[in-house]
C-alpha cells in the first residue's frame, strides 16, 4: 500500500493501530452516549451518530500499511460487554481485524471476576478498559467517592487483572494524571497503557503544564505506556504545528519503548481523516532512525498487547 507522500521511506511502514473503535448503531448492542451524549469533549459528536463496522476502517486505512489492530470496548450498555467483545471475535474472524481485543469489566461490582472470566475465553482478549470516575473540569472534585481514584475497594478491584494476566487500559483526561500514577504505582507488574496522550485537551500554559506533571508521574513508572493519539481540541483543528511537540514530548518522556500511535477512530475523525492523522504520526518522528519508527508504529504494540500477526 502507498501513502500519500511520495518518495517517502515511511510509505509502507507497517502499522498497528493500537486504539479504534468499531460499533452498530442498528445493532443489537447498545451505545446510549453515542446516540444520546452527554458530554460533548469535543464538540459536536453528530459526524460520529452512526455506524462504523471493519469495512469502512478497512477503506478509512488503504492508503497505509495497517498490519493489525486492537479494538478497544466503546462504552457499550454494561449488561452487553461480554455481548460486544463475542462480536469483535466475530468481526474479526470475517475481516482479519481487530487482532486483539480490550474488553470492559467493572472491578468492584459482586459479579467482577465472573464477567471477567467470561472475557478471556475469547482468544483475542488482552486486557481490560476500566475507567474510574473523572471530575467534569479541572477544577472539580470527585475525590474519595465510590469508582474514583482514591477508592480502596475500586483500586482493590484491579488486582483481578493480574489474576487473569490481564492489561490495564488507563483513560484519564490530563487533570487526573498524577492521580492515576498513584494508583499504577499500587501494581508495578501490571501491564497498565494510558490511553490518548492524557488528554490534553487544554492548551493554555497552566494546563500544559499540569499535563506535563502528571505525564511525567506516570513516565516515572516502568510498567506504564502511552498511546499517542486523541490529539483533539474541541475549537481547533488537528495540525502538526500544535500537536507534534506534543508527540515528541510525550516520546521523551516515556522513551521510545513505551509509546504507540493509535488513530481513536472514528473519534478522532471529528477532526480529520485516518490518511491525514497518521501522515502528521509519521511527518512528526520523520527524522528518528527507522528502527525507533518501527517501534512506534507497530513492534511495541505487538510486544504490549501481546499481538501475533
């Protein structure tokens, strides 16, 4: 396949694309935020109100090399989410993709690990997305109440995902960041990937700033890696000029061993197209040596989420 930068070396660079999403809205799994959200991150969510199965990923990628994917749980009815991780299997087996799943258990319900045990039987199930409770704004609080991050039982929960050698997919927006490196610290032999670059969705100098503490905090911890990706402001474009420092950033700080570039579709689609995503990913590390370019686009993904290809 051929990108769409001529004489480019990374043309046929093999990709993983570590974090997307796939969902039928006509279905029988259920995604109510979607068809009713509730909070707008990133604006208008109307261009994403619609189905997205693996024939369209499929045509959203031909321009690049995608040699396997990881299909991440999209908040689906929580009753459904054994239901949506059968239909990944189920896509997959049709379209070769996902190549490996990240399903969703609670940690702290009674029925916890029997919804676990029920996620890895299915072969391609990696890990796990579970999400603590976030405040709405920086400036909010939901310390100390059930599901946030300083509650006993909920960090207690997470235990279960080394019982059954399972990841931990970590979403936090950049607020929470120090926070979540707390907890991480509590499992240093968890495989635990902080999802979508931390979400800095603010970038005024303060918030930055505290972006970059709690990225830090986390970096600080050698079990934890990051996913490049959910590089979106809600009032501005996706450009290079803004985000590429970021990236290289965020490589710094959690070395080139522990980062991966992921697209988020169809989420980030609200502010450009998987070819126009992924060719600022690679104009952004163009002068890294190529062995650290395969890394960041596919081997450690392989090596994180376990991936054979």
């Amino acid at each position: 396949m051929k990108s769409i930068i001529d004489n480019d070396p990374q043309a046929n660079i093999p990709i993983i694309d570590a974090h997307h999403h796939l969902w039928d809205l006509q279905g029988h799994i259920n995604y109510d935020w979607l068809v009713h959200p509730e909070h707008n991150w990133l604006g208008n969510y109307s261009a994403i109100q619609r189905t997205y199965l693996a024939p369209e990923y499929l045509r959203d990628t031909a321009l690049h090399n995608v040699i396997g994917t990881v299909a991440i749980e999209a908040e689906c009815d929580r009753s459904q989410q054994v239901a949506e991780t059968k239909w990944f299997s189920e896509v997959s087996e049709q379209y070769g993709l996902p190549s490996v799943i990240v399903a969703h258990a609670w940690v702290d319900t009674p029925n916890a690990e029997e919804i676990l045990a029920q996620q890895v039987q299915y072969k391609r199930v990696r890990g796990i997305r579970t999400k603590p409770i976030i405040a709405a704004t920086p400036t909010d609080s939901v310390k100390g109440q059930p599901r946030s991050l300083q509650d006993p039982k909920w960090i207690e929960g997470l235990a279960l995902l080394e019982k059954y050698n399972l990841s931990w997919d970590l979403r936090l927006p950049w607020w929470h960041l120090k926070e979540g490196a707390e907890v991480a610290a509590c499992y240093p032999k968890m495989n635990i990937i902080l999802n979508h670059t931390g979400y800095p969705w603010h970038r005024d100098v303060a918030s930055m700033q505290g972006w970059r503490e709690g990225m830090q905090a986390l970096a600080d911890l050698p079990n934890v890696s990051c996913k490049i990706s959910g590089l979106c402001v809600a009032d501005r474009p996706w450009t290079l000029e803004e985000n590429g420092p970021i990236i290289r950033e965020t490589i710094k700080m959690f070395g080139v061993e522990r980062c991966m570039f992921a697209s988020n579709f169809p989420v980030d689609s609200l502010k450009g197209s998987w070819d126009y995503i992924y060719t600022q990913f690679k104009r952004s590390v163009a002068d890294l040596p190529m062995a650290d370019q395969l890394k960041l686009f596919a081997q450690n993904a392989i090596r994180i989420y376990r991936i054979e290809l």
